[in-house]
C-alpha cells in the first residue's frame, strides 16, 4: 500500500523549510481550477502540473512548485482534473473521456496568452501522467507543447510487466465487465459506471474528503493509456521518464525496460533514487531543472 503517513511527514518537514512563493494565486478557466506559481523574473519555461489518481492540486504538489518556481526563470501552474477537486464535473465522473483532453487545450490556450514567449511543457504525475499520454495520442492537441515530463506514470493494466506483483492491496481495483460493455457498444453504455475503487486509508478518507473514492469507465478512460507499448513509441514531442527507485507499486527496472524497448529516440529515462510513488514529487526538481536545461540549449 502507498505510504500516504510517509508523504504527509515529508511534505510538512519539507513546508516548513522552504521559502514562499514570490507571486502565486488561484484561479479557474472555463471552470477548470488552478494554481500559478511565477518566478521574480521572467518566466522563460511553464510547467502544467497534473495531478494523480483520486487526489488533486493541493496534495503535496505545492512543493514541487515551489522548489521549481524559486528561481531560474520558471513558472509553474497546478491544475485540478475535470471531476476532481475545484474543477466542474461530479467526482470522478466525466461525460466523455475527450473531456478532460480537450481541458489541456483549454489550460494551453489561456497559459499561452499570459506566457507568449516562454516554452510550454506538460508534467503529469501517475494518473496525470497516463492522461497526457493519451492527450497526445488519442487526441489532437490544439497547442503545441515543448515537452512531457512523467513522473512515476500510471501505464495501466496492459503494462502488466511494470507492475509490482506482491502488492497486497492494490490502489485501483476495477471490474472488467462494465469496460467491456463501453467498448462493444462504441462508448455509448456504462461510461458513468462506479468500475474501479481506489483503496485510500480509513485515516486518509477522514482526513480528505475531497479525494476520489471511485473512477467512472469513461473518467478511468480518459486517465488510462490503452495501448501502452504504442502510445509510448507515437509520442511526438521530447519526453523525460522518471521512475521511483522504490515505487510500491512498480518496478522501476521493468519502467526502464518498457521505455528502452517501447520509446522512441526522443525519451529519456531516469530513476529517483529511494523515493517512493508519492515523494518522489519532492526528488524529481533536479531532473526536471536539467531536462529544461538540456532543451534550452538545443541538447533534446
């Protein structure tokens, strides 16, 4: 089981020691809620954060802004996913997958007009980052992105390789039957149906009320790569892959070697060492840092 006690601790720890944003304020587009954290300078690189499974903007990813927008010219915008936190939507529902895609073009569009000049890349954390996936590849973006930072991505249930076996209880639990009844009849039955649950602690639910306690079929569609293998090899964009060294929930081994068999030469992967599913949110900045970096200088 994911070690939410471990996050909350970090994040705390991690809280009090660093400094206040300089310029950050909440607000929504077309009611999509978010969060933009800008540095003392110009911004010369945006980053659109989104979040994982069940949660939303305000679980911890207020660190991993902070550490990113301090300095060095970068800007950082939190979003909540449709069906999740501020966003509209009944939670964890959506009346089509295509949705919550066509609200990255939506978030693209209103960042591209306060940021013209800075170059745009999408990060998504688990869940978020299996959405992005399929942004790219089930949909057609309206805007152009410089590139995708995933960050101990949810690949789903056709990566069966990068998933831990000894897992006891697993975070997602799904019934197939209603997905197979959406596909057969082309999207038009089950889409609204509970299908999977996801397994927060007693003390978590009680302490959050506003995390997701089930995925509809068509919000679980709209998170989840479908073919994982090819999505990954038809992104068309430069990515950077990191895996958490002790992820409870995959291996990041096996994550190397499906990006290493299945990506194409614009993805690089990398591993955050002794960091777990959740806290390696508060590890990935250097290796987001050098990706930017890297692009900047043509190196991508």
């Amino acid at each position: 089981m994911i070690n939410f006690d471990h996050f909350n601790q970090q994040a705390d720890k991690l809280d009090a020691i660093l400094p206040q944003p300089a310029r950050v304020n909440t607000s929504q587009i077309d009611g999509l809620r978010y969060r933009l954290y800008q540095p003392q300078q110009a911004a010369e690189d945006l980053v659109i954060v989104y979040h994982g499974g069940g949660v939303h903007l305000d679980a911890g990813y207020d660190i991993l802004a902070r550490q990113l927008s301090h300095d060095a010219g970068i800007a950082v915008c939190l979003v909540d996913i449709r069906g999740h936190g501020g966003s509209p939507g009944a939670k964890g529902e959506v009346a089509s997958p295509v949705m919550v895609w066509r609200d990255v073009d939506t978030l693209l569009a209103g960042m591209r007009e306060l940021f013209p000049q800075a170059h745009i890349h999408l990060l998504g954390h688990s869940s978020g980052g299996g959405m992005l996936i399929n942004y790219f590849t089930r949909h057609h973006p309206q805007h152009s992105s410089d590139s995708l930072i995933l960050i101990a991505p949810e690949l789903g249930p056709f990566a069966k390789e990068v998933r831990r076996n000894q897992v006891a209880v697993p975070f997602a639990e799904l019934r197939q039957w209603p997905f197979v009844i959406n596909a057969l009849s082309g999207g038009w039955l089950f889409g609204n149906y509970p299908a999977v649950h996801l397994n927060f602690p007693e003390d978590v639910k009680a302490s959050e009320p506003d995390f997701v306690q089930h995925y509809s079929v068509n919000m679980a569609n709209a998170l989840t790569p479908r073919y994982p293998a090819n999505q990954l090899a038809a992104l068309p964009l430069p990515v950077l892959l990191l895996a958490a060294g002790n992820d409870e929930l995959f291996s990041a081994q096996a994550m190397g070697e499906f990006a290493e068999k299945n990506g194409n030469g614009q993805l690089s992967f990398s591993v955050i060492e002794n960091s777990a599913h959740l806290d390696c949110l508060f590890f990935a900045e250097q290796s987001v840092r050098q990706h930017l970096l890297m692009l900047r200088q043509g190196a991508v």
